[in-house]
C-alpha cells in the first residue's frame, strides 16, 4: 500500500514537472513578410526581384530571359514543341527551314522531337540578330517611333517575326512601312508587345550556333 502511494506521488511531481517546462508562446509576423499598411500595398512577399532570394532556386518570370522567352514561345505556338503551322514551321518558337540552318540544325524531325535542342537554337538565333542589330539597338533603344518605345527585347523579338532585315527596314522608314507574316502579325506588334525585358544574358555573337 505504501510502495503504491510513493508511486501515485511521484507520478504527479514528474507530471508537474513537465508541465512548468512549457511556456506559451505566440507568433508574430515577420516585418520582411509584411508592413503595418493594410491597404496591400506595402506586401514586400514575394517579390518580383530575383535578387530578393538569393538561396532560393526557382524559376523567376517577370522581365528576365525566361519571361520573354517563353511569352514568345506562347504567342508563336502556345508553347508546343512538337507544333508544325500550315506554311512549315516548326516547333516551340516556330523556326523555318532556312533560319534552322543559320544556326547549325538540318535535320528537322530531330529538331522536332528534341525540346533541349529547340531551347538552344531560339538562344543562338538571339544572339545572331543581337550582333546583326547591335547599330539599331544602340541607336533608337529607349526612343519612340510610330507610337513605339523601342528596347532591345521588342527588337529581337521582332526580329524573330520577321528577320533582322526587316527590323533595319522599319528603322530606315521610320516605322512607317508594316512588315506583316503570313498570318497577318505585324512587325510592330511584336516590337511593343514584348518591349522592356532584360536580355543582357543574350551575348551578340554573329557566329553563334547550336554547338557554342
């Protein structure tokens, strides 16, 4: 009876114990993840700054290289790799014969199939028209012509539409004479529609290739 006594009683001090050695504790905000304002203006998470999150490996969007990208891919073919339109071109950014094999590839359906690849050739075509346009760039970027502020994404962009003779076309005239593909898609559309990304990653190199 005693020896059950001393056990009941030990078990209340442990259990007392225990119990004191937890404090109640609240969480409070962060002030990196938000502001006193409660108007939502002032929310600084997430941000759109890349250099925000340093050791955090994910995809940003917004105005670098991938935005544009994949905002052209969308636009050329919705993003499909494997998507060939009614005059033969190919692919995620919708590359023809001939502009293929400026920068290295001649064989199509391997083309077609390699997705790796297709992401390469659209990187060696920029960097080609960034060298062919580097005069038009330095020149006219941050300028408006024809109701246009030209950067250096809305040129490449449009050279990609329309070649990169049409862009020194649309200089030389001032923006006034349309060049249109096929389908009706003006040079200029694309020179404002994706005007303001960051392509300093993009070197200008007149020699690139698949293989660089």
């Amino acid at each position: 009876m005693i020896k059950r006594w001393y056990f009941y009683a030990g078990l209340i001090v442990i259990i007392t114990f225990l119990s004191l050695g937890f404090k109640p504790f609240s969480l409070k905000a962060k002030p990196w993840f938000i502001t006193e304002k409660t108007d939502g203006a002032e929310y600084l998470f997430p941000s759109e700054e890349e250099d925000d999150y340093p050791n955090i490996s994910v995809p940003y969007t917004g105005n670098h290289f991938i935005g544009f990208k994949e905002a052209v891919a969308f636009k050329e073919s919705q993003g499909k790799y494997r998507k060939v339109n009614s005059i033969g071109y190919m692919g995620k950014y919708q590359f023809g014969s001939k502009t293929l094999r400026s920068v290295g590839i001649h064989n199509e359906k391997d083309f077609l199939k390699n997705p790796a690849l297709q992401e390469k050739a659209f990187v060696a075509l920029l960097s080609k028209n960034k060298w062919i346009l580097r005069r038009e760039i330095a020149k006219y970027e941050g300028k408006t012509i024809n109701g246009v502020e030209i950067t250096e994404s809305g040129i490449l962009a449009a050279a990609h539409l329309g070649g990169a003779g049409s862009v020194k076309n649309f200089f030389k005239n001032n923006g006034k004479r349309h060049f249109r593909d096929a389908y009706g898609t003006s040079l200029r559309s694309y020179m404002k529609a994706f005007g303001g990304y960051d392509l300093s990653y993009i070197e200008a190199d007149s020699n690139a290739t698949i293989n660089d």
